[in-house]
C-alpha cells in the first residue's frame, strides 16, 4: 500500500495548481469589482481620512501584486484574513457555517443515490417498458426543473398549504442541539437532545429533498446507461446461464459493476451539489456556506467572498481526491 | 493513391442534412425527443420574437389589477406583488431566457472552441498551461463561479451572459480539442498534409465538420443549463434587474410571497423555466442519441 | 432408444428487428443421446451459436423462439416458465461461454462465482459450498487458493478452467460449449480440449460442442450437424462427416481448413460470403457460392434426405 500513500501524494500535489490558478483568477476578479468596500463599511459620505485609515488597515493601500503575496503566505499559514462585515477572522466564520452545508448535501446525495440509483437500475432492467419510460421522463423533467423553483414550490405545499414542515433555519429558536460537530442531527443525537433532533430533522426534511430530486435525475440517468451497458456484458448471459435469479443478476452481477463509475460521477457531481446548495440554501435561509457567500456578496465583504471561494476550491479538490482514493478501493481491477 | 484523393475529398460532412432527412420519419427514441424538443422550442421561440401579439397586458405596468390576485378571467395566471399581469410577464420573460442563454452560449463557442482548436493543433506548452487553467474552471463548481463574476460585473443583460459564458467555455474547449487529438492522427489528415495543405485549411475542412455534431450537441446543452443559470442568478438578485420581465427575478418575488400562499406568482414562471430547460434538454440528448448509434434506444 | 436426452424438433428462431426478421435458426432438428457430444458447425452467422442459447433458453432480445420443440428429458422447454428454465440453468442444463476474459463478473472473486451457483441451486451451507468448490478447482488443476483470487489476477486458460468448474459444479445433463477454445492460444486450446475429453470420460458428460473449427471438432465429437444460414445442411456421425462429406459446402468447409485428415493439402476457401440472413437467396440457400448449383436448386429448397446414414439437404443425392 505504499504506492497507494504515492498516488495519494502525487493527486495531491496535482491539485495545488488548479486551487493556485482558481486563487488568483477570484483574486483579481475581486480586486476589479466596482464599488469600494471601504464606501460600502462607512458609508460614502464617511470623512475621508477615516476611509484612508481604515484602507491602511485592510491592506488596501497596498498595490495589488503586494496585496498578492501578503494574501498567499496568510493563505499558507491557514489565515483567510478578516471579514470586512462581522470583523471576525473569515476561517472561523467558514468552520461555523460549513458543517450545515455539509449536512445538507450529504443528505441530499444521500436521497439523490437512493432514488438515482435503484430506479435506474430499474430502468434499465425494464428497458422500454412504461416504467422505463416514465423513469426517462422523469430524469429529464427534473434536470430541467430549477432547484429554486422546486424549493419555493414545496415550500408551499407542506410548509405554507399542508403546515407539516418547517420552511426555513435549520431548528427551531432555542432548539439547537449543543454544538459539537456543526450538524445538528448528529450533535443532537450526541448530546441524546431528542427535542433537538426531532426538530433539526424536520428542518433538515424539505431542502435536503428539493436538493436531492433535482440531483437525482442526473443519477438516474447514469445508472441506467451503464447498467445498459453492464447488461449487455458476457458475464451478465453467464450468470443467467447458471440459473442465477434475476433479481441478483441484475442487482448483485450488474449493478456492483455499474457503481463503479458511478462512484466517479458522484465526485463529478459534487460541483453541482455546491452550485445547487447555494440557491437551496438561500431559498430555506440555511446558514451554510452558500448563504454565507449570497450574504457576503450582498455587502460586498470581498475577504470574505475570496475566503469562501478559496474554500470551495479546496474542497472540490479534496472530494476529488476522496473519490479517486474510493474507485480504487471499490475496484478490485485496479492496484496501485 | 486514388482512394486516399478521395478520403481527402470527402470528409465526415452532411451531417446535418443527412439528420433533416431522418427527423421527417423518426424512428428511434431519440428522433421523437429532436422532433418534439423542436416543436416546444418553436413555441418558445414565437413568444419571445412576437410576444405583443399574445401578451395581453403590458408586463411592466404596475397596478393592472389588484395585488396577488388570483388566476381569474381578467388575468388567466393572476398578478403578482405589483399588481402586474403574471401571464404578460411570464410571455415576455422568453424572449430574456432565450435572448441571455444563447449568447452565453454562443460566447463560450466563440472564445472555447477556437482556444481548444489551437491549443490541440499546437500542442505543447501552450497546450498545457490552457488545459490546466480550463480543467481548473471545469472542475470549478460553475454556479459559484457565475455568481463571482456575475456580482464582479453587475447586473444586466450583456453582464450575465458574459458571466455564464465563462462557465461553458471549457467544455467547447475540451470538445474541440478531443477532437483535434483524434483527427490529428487520422488519415486523410496525413493525406492532406501530404499534398500540401495549410494547418487553416485542414482545421477548417477536416476538424470542424467532424467535432461539429458533439458541438452540437453540446451547445444545446449548454443553452438549456444557461437558462437555468440565468435564471438562479436572476434569482439570486445578481440578473436582470427589474422592472424587465424575467422568470428567475419573478421567482426572486416569489420568496417574499411564499408566505402569503399565493401560489401563481411562482408557479407559472416556474414551469415555463421548467418548459424551455425541456425543450433543449430534449433535443440536446436526442440529438446525443441520433449521431451517436451507440447510445441509440430502439 | 427409449429416451432421448435431446430431442429438437422443427426449432425457429427469429430476430425481430426494426427493419427485418432475421431467420437465425429456421426450423432446425436435432436429436442427442445421453453421454453425446454433438458438434454444430459453421460459419459465424450462421445460426449456431443462437442454437445453443434456445436451448438454455437465454436467446438475446429482440430474438424469439417463433416455432418448434426443445425435447430436454422428453419435457418441452419451449414451454417452460421463466422459474422452471432457471432452476434448471446451471443445474441440470449449463453453459461455457467463447470469451472467459469477459464471461467472469470481473469484481466477484473466483469463490464467489461457484459457491453462489451452488448455494442457489440447493447447497444450504456456505462451508459446503466452499468444500465442493474446491475440490472443484483441485479437479481442474487449479490451486485452491486461486479462489480468493479476482478474474483479472488469472491467465485465459485458467479462467475458461473456472468457467468449466461453474458448468460442471452441479452435475449437469448437457453443457452447452459456445467456442469454449476459441478466444485461448493454441496450447491452451489444446489443453482445455484435453481437460473436456477427461471429463467426459469420467462423468459421462453430454456436450453441445459449438465451434466453426472442424478441426477442433474432430477431436471431441461423436456427430456433427453443418449448419449453413439458419440451416442444418449436413448431419452425420463426425467419422462419416470427414470420410465422406457430401454437402458441396461441407466439402468447401473441409478444403478451407488445413487438416490432417485431408488427404491432400488443398486449401481453398469457398468463394462468396454468407447470404444476408434476413433476406436469404431463394430455393437452396447455399446455390450462390455452389459450384454445382441447377436451376432446380434456385427454385427449390432441399429437405435433409438420409444418404447411407448421413443426413444431407441437397439435391446432388436426389
């Protein structure tokens, strides 16, 4: 396993120039935005001496290619810099935001694999069946649905017609669990805080499920074709011909080779899940990462939305990673 | 010597009559979803070129009727917060939906597709540094990169076009540039090169014609998840600003309405997002379907 | 001759395309005994190889068995359920497949394929399972440690060794061989030939021997059946088939082969290619590349006729 601990290090080390080129691309980005955000703190009629000190202060005097380097060793010492609106150091406001948005798209991920997954399987199983075809429909309807609409839409009907959800924040006020990891499900189970748990969980219902839907057509979609393609293979007439039933064939033979590179597809996918967490958590103001960049953006803290986008770089590249590490160990065909 | 003159003659073209041809009769899934994406797209396509012919209202004008009130006879899909037509602004959002989402895309070929022809053609360190930096934005969440530079330029139509454009342009590169790979190697490629043709020439008659179906299909691709973009940034207040009737600035509206359980304001917009997204999703993946046997569904 | 352990009667298979109906088996019959082995030869194409998937009942979509009768222990397994065809499948009735590069599910181990056919056809307890699959393996000169191995860790010729233990874990009436040499180089071939006459001999195995290789088939098989586009044209004890071929394409087969049995060394393949099978040539399918071929042969298409204990379709023996 010491050429897998090789591998890793080399991908690794692969992904630091994509994150320095994303860096440096949102860095320069930001420093072109127009609007001061010395202006947008004070305020434009602010005497200008206080914005000069206040410019001193943020680094903002400096020329860019100084401001640069400054932000690069900073980055390298784990210091994202200060947030222009809450003056709080940025790495810390991320650690405090990001678990909601971790617990929010893994249990999309979750619903999306589930339905994703079996009903492609399905699908392709039942090909040109009416189930295939309304699995097929299905998977493009929702593709095309936009993930804010669906929100908005469920919110209506359980949370505003039905009352049944709660349609925004993640628990009720005075009902969030001690915090210890940063999702609320978890802690409340870790703190045995069942009022908490109940609540966090029927927070957590309606935007884990707008997002999930939305997701899932996608994995519907890849299931099926590769389980098509899965279904065609020797192996698969092999099984049949040892009298093996069909439901193992399909779902034991077919589908444990179809999830390999479905495997793939969730890292692919992760991107996605970002991009649609951030219209989902604005949708169900869920204080995650992407409500946080929406926020940051509205008052123009460019620390903050450089910070956060430093963020969502490393962390593509990490799941990336994850992924990479997991096809080869689901994969007994490949060794490293 | 005579059948090479004739491969170099005769490159992969015609594709897209020989396609016309097939859609008169379709046969395969694939071919229904062209023929039926098409004529949901026709429709789309009359309302944002004529929609004063079906618009009954003005879409911008305040106080036609009053506040939320629900669908009735006078307004078929209600009006919203202002007091505007739903169905008029609805009608008029098309024509910003298709308007922004193919000059993105049509952007994004533009600058992708040449870089990936380049930088396949030549190779080495050009090559290199411009796969790196479009892998970089590829593997980039997109809808966050489209909201940085979205909030960087401002609203406004040309401003969010621009922003989505960013986004789609590595994948014309990566297309345009697999492709390039692959023709390179290719025989009547060698063939041209041999009696003398310039590398102009040979990525004008040999390498577009053959990337030209998956581009193809990519771009459609491409304008139905720019309309979806559009929308989310218009959603996000980083769009079109109003009072320009569009879809993602309506539903914007819509979370304030929630509340109120007025359901119209954001559910007609929605579904015509839903409708157009379709329509080149449809055709997009049927057209996938059609030029590439492999995936064909009998 | 009281029971016969295969019995096809009238078998036709189509495939239902879009555009054609493609007759890849059209009536077809076939009789085998208990301890037999049966070769079907022919070109690829020409139906043999859908043959033996009719018979196990696993003809890939959109074909069909349209008519006929698959007399398996006098039952008709044309008519038996989808549930009766499977327990049937690997139990009593099995499979080896051309290629075993691709015939093995490349992330179940070796273990896992035989001690799963077995616990599905009756075996209750895993450890059983797991001593019969290595005996198994032992049998077919294979370590047993190999069953903790992965398909991709084998060479060709063990896996198609793998293949044969799944085919034959359960004591089968009949194995279907499709091609089972075909994919492996020449030794392993030659090898695996051996390993098939072995066991036969000592279980007294029945086979449905498909190759296109009549040199191959020469070395196994007690009768062959030629098949020529959907057709049986030739069907004789495999002594009488090489002494004395009577069908003008069994005759082209044999020129085209280089072999040991031929007396003379006089290759020459047989001009044409195979007739489109769905839109096959009228009377005697084989009269475009015929060098005897009458204009009776156009019009008219020959029914197998019993020449001197060789069954032939052609009118040169009318």
């Amino acid at each position: 396993m010491a050429s897998l601990r090789y591998y890793i290090i080399t991908r690794l080390l692969l992904t630091i120039p994509m994150v320095l080129l994303l860096l440096s691309l949102i860095f320069v980005v930001l420093r072109v935005m127009p609007g001061d955000p010395v202006n947008a703190i004070l305020g434009p009629k602010a005497p200008e001496e206080y914005k000069q000190q206040l410019r001193a202060q943020l680094g903002l005097d400096k020329p860019i290619h100084e401001q640069y380097i400054d932000y690069l060793v900073k980055l390298a010492q784990g210091d994202l810099g200060k947030s222009l609106w809450t003056r709080r150091p940025i790495a810390e406001e991320i650690m405090e935001y990001f678990p909601a948005t971790l617990e929010l798209t893994l249990s999309a991920m979750v619903i999306a694999v589930l339905i994703g997954v079996f009903t492609g399987a399905y699908s392709a199983y039942r090909r040109n069946s009416p189930a295939d075809h309304t699995l097929r429909t299905y998977a493009i309807v929702v593709y095309s649905t936009p993930i804010f609409w669906l929100g908005l839409m469920l919110q209506l009907l359980f949370g505003v017609y039905l009352k049944w959800l709660p349609i925004c924040g993640r628990a009720d006020p005075l009902m969030e669990p001690t915090r210890i990891t940063g999702l609320y499900v978890l802690d409340s189970l870790l703190t045995l805080n069942f009022p908490a748990l109940v609540s966090s969980i029927r927070h957590l219902i309606l935007p884990s499920i707008t997002l999930g839907i939305v997701l899932s057509g996608i994995f519907v979609r890849m299931t099926r074709a590769n389980m098509l393609d899965v279904l065609r293979q020797d192996y698969i007439a092999a099984a049949r011909a040892r009298g093996i039933p069909e439901r193992l064939v399909v779902y034991k033979h077919a589908l444990k080779n179809s999830l390999i590179p479905i495997v793939t597809m969730m890292g692919l996918q992760f991107a996605l899940l970002l991009g649609g967490a951030v219209l989902t958590e604005t949708v169900f103001s869920w204080h995650g990462m992407g409500y946080y960049f929406i926020m940051r953006i509205y008052y123009r803290d460019f620390p903050a939305i450089q910070g956060a986008t430093v963020f969502f770089a490393l962390l593509v590249a990490l799941v990336s990673l994850i992924v990479d590490i997991l096809y080869v160990y689901i994969n007994p065909r490949v060794r490293y | 010597m005579e059948v090479e003159r004739a491969r170099v003659e005769e490159p992969p073209v015609g594709m897209v009559g020989l396609l016309l041809k097939r859609l008169r009769k379709p046969a395969y899934v694939g071919e229904y979803m062209v023929v039926a994406g098409l004529a949901l797209l026709s429709v789309f396509l009359f309302l944002a070129l004529f929609p004063d012919l079906v618009a009954p209202y003005d879409p911008i004008a305040i106080g036609l009727g009053p506040r939320l009130a629900p669908p009735n006879s006078q307004f078929i899909m209600g009006t919203d917060h202002l007091g505007r037509d739903v169905l008029s602004r609805v009608i008029w959002g098309a024509r910003i939906a298709l308007l922004v989402s193919t000059s993105a895309a049509v952007l994004s070929l533009v600058i992708g597709a040449p870089l990936g022809l380049v930088s396949g053609f030549l190779g080495g360190k050009l090559d290199r540094v411009l796969s790196l930096v479009m892998d970089s934005i590829y593997a980039f969440p997109s809808l966050v990169l489209a909201i940085a530079i979205a909030a960087v330029l401002g609203p406004g139509i040309a401003n969010v076009a621009i922003a989505i454009s960013v986004i789609y342009i590595p994948t014309y590169f990566r297309v345009v540039r697999g492709e390039v790979l692959v023709i390179r190697e290719q025989l009547y490629v060698e063939a041209a090169r041999a009696i003398g043709a310039k590398s102009p020439t040979i990525m004008r008659k040999y390498v577009l014609p053959n990337a030209l179906p998956s581009m193809i299909v990519v771009f459609t691709l491409n304008v139905a998840d720019a309309v979806l973009t559009e929308a989310g940034l218009s959603f996000l207040g980083l769009g079109i600003p109003p009072p320009t009737p569009d879809w993602g600035q309506d539903l914007q509206r819509g979370l304030e309405v929630v509340l109120s359980g007025s359901w119209h304001p954001i559910f007609f917009p929605g579904i015509m997002i839903v409708l157009l997204v379709l329509a080149f999703c449809l055709i997009g993946d049927g057209l996938g379907e059609v030029l590439n046997p492999r995936l064909r569904e009998p | 001759m009281s029971e016969k352990l295969l019995v096809i009667e009238d078998l036709a298979v189509y495939y239902f395309t879009r555009a054609d109906v493609i007759k890849a088996v059209d009536g077809v019959s076939i009789e085998m005994n208990k301890g037999e082995v049966l070769g079907l030869v022919g070109e690829s194409g020409c139906g043999k190889s859908t043959l033996g998937y009719a018979i196990i009942r696993l003809i890939p979509s959109p074909g069909r068995i349209v008519s006929g009768r698959i007399l398996f222990h006098g039952e008709n397994l044309v008519e038996k359920s989808e549930e009766e065809m499977r327990d049937l499948r690997g139990r009593r009735i099995s499979m080896i497949f051309q290629d075993p590069m691709t015939s093995l599910n490349p992330v179940m181990k070796i273990k896992d394929h035989i001690v799963e056919t077995l616990m599905v056809h009756g075996y209750e307890d895993e450890q059983k399972a797991l001593d019969r699959a290595r005996e198994l393996v032992e049998m077919l000169g294979i370590e047993p440690s190999r069953l903790e191995d992965y398909p991709h860790q084998l060479s060709g010729g063990m896996r198609q060794r793998i293949a044969i233990a799944l085919a034959i874990a359960l004591n089968p009436d009949l194995v279907i061989a499709d091609e089972p040499t075909t994919a492996l180089d020449v030794i392993v071939q030659a090898q695996i030939l051996e390993l098939l006459k072995d066991l036969r001999k000592k279980y007294n195995l029945s086979f449905v021997f498909i190759t296109h290789d009549l040199g191959v088939a020469a070395e196994l098989v007690d009768n062959v059946a030629v098949m020529y586009c959907g057709k049986i044209v030739e069907y004789a004890s495999t002594d009488r088939l090489f002494a004395e071929p009577l069908h003008p394409y069994t005759r082209g087969l044999l020129r085209s082969v280089p072999n040991v049995l031929m007396k003379k060394w006089d290759l020459s393949p047989i001009p044409g290619t195979l007739p489109n099978p769905a839109d096959p040539p009228p009377g005697c399918r084989f009269h475009p590349r015929c060098p005897h071929a009458t204009d009776r042969c156009r019009r008219e298409e020959p029914k197998l006729m019993d020449v001197g204990g060789t069954k032939v379709a052609c009118f040169l023996y009318r």
